[in-house]
C-alpha cells in the first residue's frame, strides 16, 4: 500500500492588498484533524483523499493552511509552513506527495511561494519520488513548480464547480506515476491577463475549454490544463499558462500551441463585460437579489472594506433594503461598546480601500447593534460545500433599510449560510451584497437572480487603475506583438 504525504496550501495572492495576510488570518489543520475537516469537502484535498481511498492508498497527513485570498503572506508564517512539510516528508518518507496548492500564493518578498515550496519538497524527497498537484485554473505556474512536480493539474471550470474532481484526478495521475509512467512536460505562457470575463461555459474561455477538452480526450495526453492567472498579481512573466503532459512531445507542443493562439486570438474579449450598478438596481425585480461586488471581492484578494454598494443603494434606491459584509474590526470594538440594542452615530468601513479609491468612503449612519458574536458558519455549497467559514468577530448593525454585518476577519462572503449571521428572513432583504465575483452564483444561483456589478476596489477589472510594475510588459496593460509559434 503506496504511503502518500497529503498537504494544502491555499491562499490568492494580490499585489495590490496593502494587507499583509497574516498566520492569524490561516485556519490550520495537522494529522488527524485533516482527515476530519477534509474529508468528504468539495475541496481538492477532500478529493485527493477520496482518490486515495479508492486507490488503496493510504494518506498521510501533514498540515492544511488555507485562508481567504487577501495581500501577500507573512514571509516567516510560509517559511515555517514550507519546513513543517520537509520536515514531515524527512520523518514519514513517503512513496509520494500528492498537494492541493492554489498556486497563486505570494508571500512579502517572495512572488512564488508554490515554486519555493515545491522545490524545497523535491530536494528532500529526491528524484525519484512522484509529486502531484492540484492546483486553482488561477494559478501562477512558475518554472519553478513544474521543475519540482512531476503533475501539476487544474480545476477545469470557473466558478470552481469540480475542485473536488481536480483533486481525485491528481491521484489518477499519481498511481501512473507510481506505476513509472513519467509524461514529458510542455508550458506555453501566454502574455495577456484574463481581468474577469473567465468563465468556462460562456464568453471567450467556452470554446478555449471545448478545445482543451477534445484534446485531452486523446488517450496519448496524460493531462492538460489551461491556467487563467489571477490578474490582479504584479509578478513577472504572469500570464495564461498551458500545461500539457504526454509521452509524445510532438503532439504535446501541437497541443499548447494552438490552445494558446485561441487565448491570444480573442485577448480583447477578456475585458470584463461586468454589469452597471445603477442599470442593475434601477431594473430590479421583486424578491431577493444577489449583487457580487467585484471591486472589493475577498475571493478576488480585495479588503472586503467597502459599503459601496450599499452606499449607492442608500443614496440612489433608497427604497431597497441592503445587507451587506464588510470588513472593519473598529465598526466591531465600537458595536460591543454602544452595546447590543443601542444605537450611536459613527461611520463604517473603507480603512484601506480608500487611500487607493476614493469613490470608496466610510458610511456614517445612526447604527444600531442588532447582534454580536463570533461569524461562523458552515458552507451549504455547492462552492466549497462543508467547509467552515469563519470571519472572526462580528457586529450586526441596522439603519433604515442597510444591515451590515461588520467583522474582524475580511469577509469571504459568497454562500446563502452567510445570511444566517444577519438575522433576517429572505423577505426582509431586497439586495445581498457578497464579496465574490463569480463563485457567489454557484451557491446563490438555486436561491435568487445573480449579478456581477463593477465597483471600484484592489480586484477591479479595470487593470488600468492599478500600479502594475512587475508583470509588464503584459496585454492588455501594454500593446505587444506575440505569437504562439515562436520558440
Ligand atoms: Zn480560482
């Protein structure tokens, strides 16, 4: 029975996230207690592990450290999770190493996080022990990693509805490489940034992904996966990734090439086609309404700081009744001090989002604490299903028709679960603002009508109001000439 080292690393990098993510921000699970909390989630580690079983395999378990996408990581926090899993495969000597990474991770002073970790893995475990992972389709696919792993594969639809499957792949892919199979490996980088109209069923991506999916049909391609880089990170060389693995590098290298002239054909249908916020509010029907506000999407790697979109409602349609997330631990600390009941006058929200965005402002309003408590919930999915959310703690605070709830954490808002912490019937709500920009439809979509809105904030589509450095020259920040058929 085949001993395979199981970790996870899961964090979105963006650059631009003044924020500092920090260990406090991670949810940690070691040995056994991954095994609990991971099996049988709709994660890529709760698919490794159901892939193992199925294998025969037996599992051991390192560490899982995930938390919600946000500004780079503590350096030391990734510098001693890198060693608690080299120290794990330095102890257990596994027969393999089968890792849910996101591979968009950044850390302070280090842009790629899996390529470090990957590489410190493959010089303890040596040359001969197989290495796979399953990796976010937002990956930042460095040399790096795909020197160190011998398979790196990625979820194939945005939003993210088979991590799951992405993770019992990894295996399937594994036990061939516990068998001596070894596929050669062929990257294409692409130089051009998706900035939101990525999904795999519609939009430019549908027939990229039918290609992609006939391709890897073909019983001589081991594996292939299009990676669709999460923008909003200044590193160098970004861009979309193709990975093809097979023994036949012909085919391979045919393969990457056409799927990569497909990106760079349609690069000017990437710029989003995001709704307008006033076009959407002032066309709203009766009953619930899901808005996603993309600016300040947590999943996209923003603050969660801004009540924009509830500012605009208030202002413009007043007659909606919002409830919204945000993330202001003072909000929090003064809520406790009025006391639950009471009502005072302060303002809420836009710590850090304002300093780059000023259309994003603090909301002063005659708040009134409606509830206090720790913001805890289980995910009801499908996104993410069984996973518990946990945006530390929390204030629910009411004037007129705006609830929000304010919390300690940012607020990785996008499951129906989350309107359990405002004490509201669905009818009592006209608007529900998430902080997700597609991930929120998976799980709302059974509920209520979804919409991604444009809105300002560290993960808007509009690539041009960010400082970009490291990633230029890059499409469409820079008009650059590329072919696919260049060496
Ligand atoms: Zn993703």
């Amino acid at each position: 029975m085949a001993r395979v080292l199981v970790g996870l690393l899961w964090h979105e990098g963006n650059s631009f996230n003044p924020l500092e993510t920090l260990e406090a921000d991670f949810s940690l699970s070691e040995g056994e207690t991954l095994l609990r909390d991971y099996r049988g989630s709709e994660t890529a580690l709760g698919g490794i592990l159901r892939g193992l079983e199925r294998q025969g395999f037996d599992p051991l378990p390192a560490t899982a450290a995930r938390a919600r996408p946000g500004g780079p990581v503590e350096r030391a926090f990734i510098e001693r999770y890198v060693d608690s899993l080299v120290e794990c495969v330095r102890r257990e000597r596994p027969d393999a190493i089968c890792l849910d990474l996101h591979g968009a991770t950044t850390a302070t002073g280090l842009p790629d996080v899996e390529g470090h970790l990957l590489t410190r893995l493959r010089q303890e475990a040596g040359p001969d022990t197989p290495i796979a992972v399953a990796a976010d389709l937002h990956g930042y696919i460095t040399p790096a990693m795909t020197a160190a792993a011998d398979i790196i594969t990625g979820y194939r639809t945005n939003p993210h509805a088979d991590m799951g499957d992405t993770g019992e792949r990894a295996v399937r892919l594994l036990a061939r490489l516990l068998d001596g199979e070894r596929p050669k490996l062929t990257s294409l980088r692409v130089p051009m940034l998706a900035p939101g109209n990525d999904w795999t069923s519609k939009g430019p991506l549908a027939d990229i992904c039918a290609r992609a999916g006939a391709m890897r049909a073909d019983p001589r391609i081991a594996d292939l996966s299009v990676f669709n880089t999460q923008p909003q990170l200044d590193v160098a060389d970004t861009g979309q990734t193709v990975l093809v693995y097979s023994q036949d590098e012909n085919l391979a290298a045919h393969c990457a090439r056409e799927l990569g002239a497909m990106l760079w054909r349609h690069r000017t249908e990437f710029t989003t086609v995001l709704a307008d916020l006033d076009t959407t509010l002032a066309g709203k029907k009766p009953g619930l309404l899901a808005l996603g506000d993309f600016g300040d999407r947590v999943l996209g790697g923003a603050p969660g700081d801004s009540l924009y979109v509830a500012e605009t409602t208030r202002r413009d349609f007043p007659h909606l009744r919002t409830l919204s997330f945000v993330h202001d631990p003072r909000a929090v600390d003064t809520a406790v001090q009025v006391g639950l009941g009471n009502t005072a006058e302060f303002a809420i929200g836009a710590a850090v989002s304002s300093h780059a965005f000023p259309a994003i402002r603090p909301v002063a309003a005659h708040w009134t604490a409606k509830a206090l408590g720790r913001a805890q919930y289980v995910n009801r999915g499908p996104y993410m299903a069984g996973m518990k959310s946990d945006f530390g703690e929390h204030a629910v605070l009411t004037d007129g028709n705006m609830t929000v709830v304010a919390t300690t954490r940012a607020p990785n808002a996008h499951d129906p679960a989350a309107l359990g912490l405002a004490l509201l019937d669905l009818d009592e709500i006209d608007v529900v603002v998430l902080k997700s920009g597609m991930h929120f439809h998976l799980s709302f979509s059974a509920i209520c009508p979804c919409v991604s809105v444009a809105t300002p904030g560290f993960a808007t589509d509009r690539l041009d109001t960010l400082p970009y450095d490291s990633a230029r020259p890059v499409y469409p920040l820079d008009d650059i000439e590329w072919s696919s058929e260049a060496p």
